[in-house]
C-alpha cells in the first residue's frame, strides 16, 4: 500500500522532492501554496485507512505517463533542470511491464497496451535494449524523448540501477543526492 511507502523516509522524502523539486516548477497554478497542497497529499498518502495500493498507481502506465509525467520532463530538459526522480518514475514503470517483481515473481501487468508491452520485453535483452524497445513506443514517449540523449541516458542509468539494488536502494540512493 502506499501507507506502507510513506512509512518508509526514504520514499516520503522522495515523494515530497518530486513534487515540490521537479512538478511545482512545471505548473502554471497561480495563488495556490504548492507546499501546503504537497504536504497535505503526503498525510493522505500515510493514512494506513486508505488501502491506495501500489499496483493501481502502476496501472495504465501508458495512459498516466503522458499526462502526468513526461511533460514534466520535457520541461526540464528544455529548462536544463533536474529531473532525476521523474526519469526513476519511467524507469520504475519500464522494470514494473517487465513482468517479473525484485524477487523473480510473476508481476501482473494492467494496461490497455498489455500485448504490446509484453512483445517489447520479449523481443528485447534486458537492459539498454529493453529502455529503447519501451521508450520507441510513439503513442506514449513521442518522437522527441526516445531521441534525446539526456533522456534516454537518464532513464537507463536508473533502470539499471533498479536491476542491481531494487527499488528502496535506488530510491535512498537518488533522494541523498538532493
């Protein structure tokens, strides 16, 4: 559950940093204390009486990228800011449709691209190849993100790191350097 994140320092820092450090800087919200609505979305993200779990916000990664993130991230990279925590987002979804969890278990993946995401992890080694296998998907990434080196860099480094430490190293890891 996302109680059971937010429980966790690492995770809650990260998510505050993400959307004071690399969202609040992309809106175009006028008169709103971004703070104070960041940290009120953190104590409903540690209410343990909204089961929220994990799977749903990883569901229809397809749909939510485009609108929720990765505008964010053309932003940044036309702005030259860090977006270090978005590109762990999209490496964090690309590990999740890989099918398989930290521990070698079976993932079950909802998505209205389900087939074609499967075919692409199919059809891809782990690692750089799998990054450019998902990212090449047009109907979610475009044609300017698969292309920009920053990136696609980005992302892979954080995959990569996913693959090595898991998700709770990786985030300590990335959240210490802010």
């Amino acid at each position: 559950h996302i109680s059971d994140c937010m429980a966790d320092e690492h995770f809650l820092h990260a998510a505050r940093t993400l959307m004071l450090a690399e969202q609040a800087p992309t809106l175009r919200t006028q008169n709103v204390d971004l703070t104070a609505y960041a940290d009120s979305l953190i104590a409903r993200y540690q209410n343990r009486a909204i089961k929220h779990r994990t799977w749903q916000i990883a569901s229809d990664g397809t749909q939510k990228l485009p609108q929720r993130w990765l505008d964010s991230i053309r932003w940044h990279l036309a702005h030259n800011s860090r977006f270090d925590l978005l590109a762990l987002g999209v490496a964090g979804w690309i590990r999740y449709v890989g099918g398989v969890d930290e521990q070698g278990a079976p993932v079950e993946i909802n998505d209205p691209l389900k087939e074609t995401l499967a075919q692409r992890v199919s059809e891809s080694a782990d690692g750089e190849a799998r990054i450019a296998a998902l990212l090449s998907l047009q109907k979610v990434f475009g044609e300017d993100l698969p292309a920009n080196a920053q990136f696609t860099a980005c992302v892979l480094h954080f995959y990569q790191l996913l693959q090595q430490h898991g998700a709770k190293e990786t985030v300590k890891r990335v959240i210490t350097s802010y």
